[in-house]
C-alpha cells in the first residue's frame, strides 16, 4: 500500500474525504458504517472541515469514531477564514474538536485565504501547537505564490502540507505548484481526486481509463485514485457515503501504473503547458 508522511507521521496514501457528509438524517447511518470500513480496510486519515454542514460533517465523524482507536487515526480539520484571526480560531478550534470528539488534530488547515493577515494566522496556529490541540498546521487552496509568501513568513515552513483540488481532469497544479511541493518536501492533498458531478462521469466513463481498469480488474475510480497519488507526496482523499466504495477506495492505494498505462492518460486528459489559475470548488 503507498504511503506517505505528513508531519513525521506515515499515513496510507488515500484517506476518507467527508465533504457533504452528515447533511441528511437519512443517510448517517450508511455514512458512519462507511467511515468506518474505511478505517478498518486501512485508512488512517479522515479529512474534514467547520464549513462541512456547518459542524455536522465533524459531528459525523465523531459518531464514527467513538470506538474506535483514536491513536490509529490521523484527523484533519480546516478553520474558516472569517475565523482565522488571533481572537476567533481558538474557538474554532474547540468547538471543532468537541464536535470530533477529540483532543487534538494531527493536522488542521487554514481553509483558504481571507482578510486576516497570513502572519496572524500563521502565529494563532503555532500558538495552539504549542498548547497541543493540534500536531500540526498546514494550509488549502493556496497556489504557488501563496505558498512562497508563506514560507518567507516566521515559522512558515513548519507547514505540513497544503490540500488543493486535482484529479486527472483537472490537472494544473502539476504546472509549477507540484514540483515546487516536492522540492520543498511539502506533502500535497487532493481533494476531490474522482471529480465531482458531471465532471466525475466524464472521467469515470473514459475509454481508456475503463481499459486500464480492466487490466488490473479494478474500478475506473480505483484507477483514478491511483494515479493521483502516483508521485509518493500526495494523499487523496475520496468522499463515497456506501461503505463497500470506500473500502475499493482505500485498496486502490496499492495499486501501481505502468508507464506505459501513465502515458495513454497523458494522451486523454493533458498535462497543463502553461500556468493555470487555481481550479477551487
């Protein structure tokens, strides 16, 4: 199975998204079981957000985990911008970890950018590592500039990773942002790295893709994970709410592409030739 390490912790390369999950009564049992058979198929890490359902994503989450090994997991969770000043992301962050039911996060991001001085942000995050409710901090939805302005700020090259979107639709981060995060030893998260609504059966249905995923009978989505996470610095983290896709989900980390099978998706979907603005969803 790919791996990967995220702040001196080695994580399975594909975790468990939870974008739009816990919005509706009907289907939190469905979704709890699929966290769940996720983490018992071998995921590790669980991505999730205060803007998710406005707390419920984390509410699910929490559900989820109650009996489960909390030191066998690798929780991440994002703060708003509106709440990433000095006086508002402490409590953020607690109201966040108590929907969790949790401690800690070993990973917590700045969600994207906002009106709060990246500097501020930057201090209020080392400041609650250091009070120990977060392992670690790291950003999402920053681009490349954002990122150069980041670490020329005090301590801004203790971040831990930065989570933007990608997937073999949408591939402009490879451009200059992808090579520079591994230059920098900066781990990258692919949020939604199957696509998402029409998008997704535009890659799902590929002929080619459907080919590759015939020979390693697997599932197109399988195939799609896969090479997301080819390089060894990214983790993908898909959002499936049934628990017998999320379990195909995480098995598709041990899977490896051929060459030759990386090459016939160049052909289908191309690798960007020029910089491209930030895909953010």
């Amino acid at each position: 199975m790919r791996e990967l390490t995220i702040g001196g912790t080695k994580v399975p390369a594909i975790g468990l998204g939870t974008w739009h999950m816990g919005d509706h009564p009907s289907t939190r049992s469905q979704e709890i079981k699929a966290l769940q058979a996720g983490v018992e198929a071998g995921a590790k890490v669980i991505d999730t957000a205060e803007m998710y359902g406005n707390g419920r994503s984390e509410s699910l989450i929490g559900e989820a985990i109650r009996d489960l090994n909390r030191d066998n997991l690798f929780i991440i969770d994002k703060v708003l911008p509106s709440n990433a000043s000095r006086n508002r992301l402490e409590h953020s962050l607690d109201t966040s970890l108590k929907l969790v039911g949790t401690d800690y996060f070993d990973l917590y991001l700045y969600h994207w950018r906002g009106a709060v001085p990246l500097s501020e942000t930057v201090e209020t995050l080392q400041a609650m590592q250091k009070k120990g409710k977060i392992k670690h901090w790291g950003v999402s939805n920053f681009d490349l500039p954002d990122m150069e302005e980041l670490l020329d700020l005090p301590g801004g090259n203790e971040v831990a990773a930065n989570e933007d979107l990608y997937n073999i639709g949408s591939r402009g981060v490879e451009y200059s942002l992808l090579p520079w995060q591994r230059d920098q030893g900066i781990p990258f998260i692919a949020y939604t790295p199957v696509g998402a609504g029409d998008e997704r059966g535009r890659l799902t249905t590929n002929k080619v893709v459907k080919e590759i995923a015939a020979a390693h009978q697997a599932t197109p989505w399988q195939i799609i994970l896969a090479w997301a996470i080819r390089d060894g610095n990214t983790l993908a983290i898909p959002q499936s709410g049934d628990p017998k896709h999320a379990v195909d989900n995480v098995k598709a980390a041990s899977l490896t592409l051929s060459d030759d099978e990386l090459a016939k998706i160049d052909t289908e979907f191309p690798k960007p030739t020029s910089k491209e603005p930030l895909d953010i969803r």
